[in-house]
C-alpha cells in the first residue's frame, strides 16, 4: 500500500458474479465492515416508486434526494428508518433501477454518501463503479467476472431455490440486457480499473473466491 492509498477492498463486476457474498464474507474474515452500494441503488429507486416521481420530474427528484436517508446495518438496509431490505429485491425494483443508477444527480448524492461511509478504511465495497469513481485510492482493487453462463446459472439456481420456475434462456437474456446497460451508459459505466486484478470466478466456488481475494489482500495490503 503506498502512503495515500486507502485500506479499502473495492469489488466490481457484472450482476449475477457473487460480488454481494464474496464482500460480505471477506469482509468478515478480515473483521473489516461491508458496502452494498447496489442496494443503495435500489433503496433510491424504490424511494421514487414510492413517491409515484420519475426522472423528468427535477426538482422533486432534486428534493427526494436531499432527504435520501439511507442506512446499512449488517446485511440490512434501512429507508428513513424502514428495513426495506427485501423490498428492494423486488421485480418492480430490479427493473426500475437499471435508468435509475444511469442518472448522473442520483449518482452524484449516493458517491457523495458512499465516500463519506468508506473514507475511515476497514471497508469492503462492492457495485461497478468503486474502483474507478468511488474510491480511486482503494488498496486492493478487484474485478470480479465470470462467464455469462456461469452468472446466468447460478441466478437460475437461486430461482428455483426461492421457489420460481424460470427458463435459463429467459435468465440470461435479461443477464446481458443489464450487462449491456450498465457497460454502455455514459455515467460510471462499469469497467475495470487499470490497477485492478482481475478474478475471472466461473470454475471457482465462493469459498475459492473469498479465500483469493483475502490471501491477495494481505500479500499486496
Ligand atoms: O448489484 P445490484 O444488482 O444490487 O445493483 C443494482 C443496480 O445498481 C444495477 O443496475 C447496477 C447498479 N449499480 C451501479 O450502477 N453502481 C454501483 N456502484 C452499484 C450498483
């Protein structure tokens, strides 16, 4: 680590790679606390379906983030006080968040909150932006991919495990609709950063990726 950089674990990557469970527990190996920013993202969205506003809507979009509350304890998330942490896993969220986090005001309040969380160290955070935007003077950097038919089967699983039918074809195809989204828009679109690792996890598991990500850390700290 040299003298500016900050003791912060950044993890970015395409959706459906693990990013969430593999921050969470290599934060908790090293006793370092953990970021979702994704969930901010959709705790904002569904703080707009909420309020009925959509993004033309300016100076109420203006005024909703000005009063964004938003809290993370543990794997929660709290919205003004509510643990909305599974109501923004919703369909409705997931497909309204997508515009949502391409709007360049909604980016700039959640960076602004996301750096004031991280700005202490001792974090792990995980989204698409961390170490290029958020925290360029992260220590430890890692770009976290695995192939689209990897992600899309392990989402499939996920699925059926919460009790769903989907079709695999159907799973992927709206795999690479956000992955298109997210690469392609013009604010923090999610691309490595030139000091990142990259980990590409499609033959690994979990355990595998946490422990890489953990042994990295400390060898290059
Ligand atoms: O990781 P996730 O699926 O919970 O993220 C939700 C959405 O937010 C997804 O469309 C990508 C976006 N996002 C973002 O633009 N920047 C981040 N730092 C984190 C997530």
């Amino acid at each position: 680590m040299t003298a500016s950089a900050l003791p912060l674990i950044a993890i970015d990557g395409p959706s459906g790679v693990g990013k969430s469970t593999t921050a969470r527990r290599a934060a908790a190996r090293l006793g370092w606390q953990y970021l979702d920013t994704g969930a901010m993202y959709r705790a904002a969205t569904l703080a707009l379906q909420r309020a009925g506003l959509s993004l033309e809507d300016r100076p109420a979009l203006e005024r909703l983030l000005a009063g964004l509350d938003l809290a993370q304890e543990g794997t929660r998330i709290f919205l003004a006080g509510e643990d909305v942490s599974e109501a923004i896993r919703s369909q409705e969220v997931t497909r309204g968040v997508t515009p949502v986090s391409a709007d360049a005001r909604v980016r700039e309040v959640l960076v602004e909150q996301q750096r004031r969380v991280g700005a202490s160290g001792r974090w792990v955070v995980d989204g698409r932006d961390i170490g290029t935007v958020v925290f360029p003077h992260a220590c430890c950097k890692i770009f976290l991919t695995a192939s689209p038919e990897a992600r899309a089967r392990r989402r499939f699983l996920e699925l059926e495990a919460k009790g769903q039918a989907p079709l695999f074809e159907d799973v992927l195809a709206d795999q690479r609709r956000r992955d298109e989204a997210d690469s392609t828009r013009a604010v923090a679109p999610l691309r490595k950063a030139a000091d990142a690792v990259e980990l590409d996890s499609s033959a690994m598991t979990l355990d595998q990726v946490v422990d890489w990500i953990v042994a990295r850390h400390l060898a290059h700290p």
